[in-house]
C-alpha cells in the first residue's frame, strides 16, 4: 500500500492521519482519496474507524465499524473491481454515523482505508 500512498496528490498526503505506515482520513478528503483511487485504477479494499489520538489510533469499542470489498470475482475486470469497491466505500464513508451509545459519538472520525492497485493486488492473491 505504500506504493499506492505515494500516488496520491499532496494535499491528501498532507491531510492524513498516520498510525506507523497506516493511513486514515477525515471523512470529506477520505472521500476524495477514494474518487482520485477509483480514476487511478486503484482498489479500497476495505476499512476502519478510528479516532485520531496520540501515540496512535483509538479503535472505537465496544463499537468497531469495519467494511470490507468482497474479493474481485473471477468474471469482474480489473476496473469493475475498483468501481465495485469504490462504491461500497463512498457509501459507507457518506453514511458513516457513531452508534447512539458509543462514548466516542462526540469525536471527529478519521477513515483507515486499505488501497491496492491491481499489481499488488494480484501479488498479495498469489501468496
């Protein structure tokens, strides 16, 4: 994913949150990440909520909020895949709100999303 991280434009590099090599966003530039992904043909192949506190990540409990693509299909090109998987995200990102009895309803989210272009994407498959 590093790879791919690089790719972005600046001010999305300089707008991220960072936990060791793990990116996550605030919600309006977690969905420009995704729009630049899905036009650079590049997967979301799933992520986390976090709250961003120092030295790292708040994993919200008892309350995670998780998504995952399901993996690209057999008949799915590789640019279905990503627009597959770029609207599942935009949707859970746009529909993103804390559960009523989360402790952490008050706090701004960040969005961890994993990315994966289509190299290491089949790199990671054959492992």
């Amino acid at each position: 994913m590093k790879n791919v991280i690089q790719k972005l434009p600046h001010h999305l590099k300089g707008n991220v949150f960072m936990a060791g090599e793990e990116p996550a966003w605030p919600k309006h530039a977690a969905l420009e990440v995704i729009e630049f992904c899905m036009a650079e043909s590049i997967a979301v192949l799933g992520g986390e909520v976090w709250v961003p506190t120092d030295p790292g990540p708040t994993i919200p409990t008892p309350y995670i909020y998780t998504w995952e693509t399901d993996k690209q299909l057999p008949s799915e090109t590789w640019p279905e895949f990503v627009r597959r998987s770029g609207e599942r995200a935009t949707k859970f990102v746009r529909e993103f709100s804390w559960h009523p009895s989360d402790a952490l309803k008050s706090l701004v989210p960040v969005f961890n999303l994993s990315l994966s272009d289509q190299e290491e994407y089949c790199r990671l498959a054959s492992l």
